[in-house]
C-alpha cells in the first residue's frame, strides 16, 4: 500500500463570497512562519504515526498543495516544501504532483519552479469562463486569463491540468452555463470538475442571502433546480466530449482521474500537513478495517500555536459505513462481494437494508455486484449517504496529540 500526502496553503489573494473554507488574505509575512511551521510537521510526521500506533507506507504516490492558493507562495518556499517531503519520505518517481493554482497566479518563472520541484499535475480555480460570473463572487481573473496560462503550461510541457467549475454562481444562466462547459472542452483539458454551488450560511454570500440583501450579488443567484439542471447538464455535455465521470463532481479523459482524490474515496492512507488538514492511517493494515483519523486546527492561529489535533479511531462499524458513503461518490459504485469478504455478512445487513431503500426510490441500482448511484441519486447524494450512517458510529475525539 502507498500513502498520499496532503498540504494545506491557507493564503488568498481574495476571499471568494461564497467560501467558508480555512482560508483568508493575510500579509506576506504571515507565508514564511508558516513555511516553518509545515516543514516541522513534515520532519515529525514519523514520530507522529508511530505514536499512534500506525506504520506508514513506504511509499508515498501522490502529493497535493491545496488551499487556498499555493501558487501564491514564493518559489524558494515552494522548493523549501517540495526538499523536505523528499528527506523525510520515499516519493515514486512517477508519483502524481498536484498544485493548486488561481489564474493570474502562473507567471513563466512560477511555472519553471513547479517543474523544479517535480510538479506534474495543475488544479486551476476558473470557476467559469464568463468573466462577470467570476468576478461577482471576488475572483479577480478573466476569460483571456484562463487561456493564457493554459498555454503557458502546455508550453512548458505540462498537460495534466484541471479546470474547477461551479454550477450556481450568481448571473449564472443557461446559456452561460453552456458556454463555460463549452470552454472547457475546446482548451482540451484533460479533467474537469463540476461542484453545485453551496453557500455556507457563515459566509458573506450565506448571509446576505439569508438577509435577503443584494450585496455580492446574493439577488442572482440561480436557484436550487436551475442549479441542478446545470449540474446535469454538465454530465451529460462533458461525457459527451469524451471527459468521462467517474465521481460525482469529477470528469476525466482516460487515464487523468485524480489518482490522489481516489485515495480518499477509497479510503487509502494519507497524512494532511497545515492548517485544516486531515489524516487517515490504518492500525490495522491486513484488513484495513481499523484505522485512526486525526485533524489540524482549522484557524492560523491555532495551528501556529500547536493547538491539539483531535484523533478519533475509526472502528470496523464506522469502516464499513465510510466504504459505503465514500465509494458510493464514484461512478463504479461499490462491490458488495469484496465488503462481505471484508467484514463479514453480519457487519453488511444493516447497509442492505439502506440500499434496498434507496433502490426503490431510485437513488441507487444495482451492476452486477456492484451499487451505484443513479442520476437522481447524485443530485440528492448528502441525502442517501445519511442513510448509512449511524449514532453508533460516531466516536468522540480519545486524545489529542501535539
């Protein structure tokens, strides 16, 4: 088994109106200290596991930089993070590299550094290619932007990038929605992934709409079934063109599926670095089916200050209810047969009595061996996901770590 590693960059250049994420603008002096901070945690990230009584993989195969926006960091800490993840661990030369980066960030000597440090894989934060839409919820690039750096990055021989785009965004129509998807396709991305605009109530956007305020254009924003339609729109436009769904907001061209994401829905390890970030280590690598989560702070400050890092175990009930929840985002669905093998008959009745429910009510169909999600039931996804969950799964935090 590999491990995937993940790191949390915390820094905007804006905070978009609809965020809620561990993220905001702060001084340039705020990137260095926390640079410090990371490189620490990577250097005791060994010591960690093992007192938890987990063994790390030998080999790590993936590796994300996400926020936020890491392309806003400089090159020499860029290259600073990217040295100590090599010291202190054993990257697979073809291991997947992944930057997070918000267009109007990639400058050529940017670009030049991610190379350097062994980047083979682009996440942009579009959004949507119809530049009043993007700039309405506070991103600050446009259109030509977009195209630019794309080239840029083909340029330098990198082509595995993806293009993020939100279904929702206020001013938001038919006719636009099909122009960004339509966007998408022509710059031949190889993945493209398709979130439904979700507002936080705790973010600006959340509660001007709740105030029923017009301020960042809360007044236009689409409604949930206009919403949905987009979304659906979405599947079938990108399958159409080849970009293949494989889980629910995510759409690839063979063989350019985000091989770290997959880690997380199918409940591989992977150790998260800063702030917000969140591990999952197996204590029980024959079977995988015990396994302990532990999470960083989710504010700057706390995390600078060490705060304590909640660690929950995961028990083999709570395993076999995120098998279902988790496998159930991808297109494949879940194999019944391998859960059986896995937990036992008994572990999986109380599971198949969700699915048969939620066959009925057409959320769910089964492929052979497999259960997976219909159309209907990845719109209404949250809602079938509950029905696998419950109290007797839930564990408190049993310690906190340093």
């Amino acid at each position: 088994m590999t491990l995937g590693l993940y790191l949390s960059v915390p820094f905007c250049r804006t905070k978009c109106s609809y965020c809620n994420f561990a993220s905001d603008v702060f001084s340039k002096g705020a990137y260095e200290s926390y640079v410090a901070r990371l490189l620490e945690d990577i250097t005791a990230a060994r010591r960690l596991a093992s007192e938890l009584g987990c063994t790390l993989p030998e080999t790590v195969d993936s590796i994300y930089l996400g926020g936020g926006t890491p392309s806003i960091l400089s090159g020499d800490q860029l290259q600073r993070i990217f040295t100590a993840l090599r010291e202190q661990f054993t990257v697979d030369p073809a291991a997947e590299i992944t930057v997070e980066c918000a267009p109007g960030t990639l400058s050529p000597s940017l670009i030049e550094t991610l190379l350097a440090c062994g980047v083979n894989r682009v996440s942009l934060g579009v959004q949507s290619f119809v530049d009043k839409e993007a700039q309405s919820v506070g991103r600050l690039h446009t259109r030509a932007i977009v195209l630019e750096e794309i080239a840029r990055l083909r340029a330098a021989g990198l082509h595995n990038i993806n293009v993020d785009l939100i279904a929702g965004l206020p001013h938001q129509t038919a006719e636009s929605w099909t122009l960004s998807l339509n966007e998408a396709i022509a710059t031949g991305v190889p993945h493209t992934s398709v979130y439904m605009l979700e507002v936080d109530e705790d973010s600006r956007l959340g509660r001007e709409l709740i105030a029923g305020g017009t301020r960042y254009h809360a007044h236009f924003v689409p409604d949930d079934e206009a919403t949905s339609d987009f979304y659906l729109q979405a599947c079938q436009t990108l399958n159409a063109a080849g970009i293949a769904q494989y889980e629910i907001s995510n759409f690839a061209r063979t063989g350019f599926e985000s091989r770290h994401n997959l880690k997380y829905w199918t409940r591989q390890p992977y150790l998260g670095f800063g702030v917000d970030a969140h591990s999952m280590l197996a204590t029980d690598r024959a079977t995988g089916t015990r396994a302990v989560r532990f999470s960083v702070p989710d504010s700057l400050d706390a995390y600078m200050n060490r705060g304590p890092r909640p660690v929950t175990p995961v028990s083999e009930r709570a395993a076999l209810e995120e098998c279902f929840f988790l496998g159930l985002r991808l297109n494949q669905g879940i194999d019944l047969g391998k859960l059986r093998a896995q937990f036992g008959e008994n572990r999986l009745a109380d599971g198949e009595k969700a699915i048969e429910e939620c066959v009925r009510e057409g959320l769910l169909e089964p492929q052979g061996t497999r259960i997976c999600l219909t159309s209907r039931g990845r719109l209404l996804s949250n809602e079938v996901f509950e029905r696998f969950l419950t109290e007797e799964s839930t564990v408190g935090p049993a310690s906190a770590v340093v």
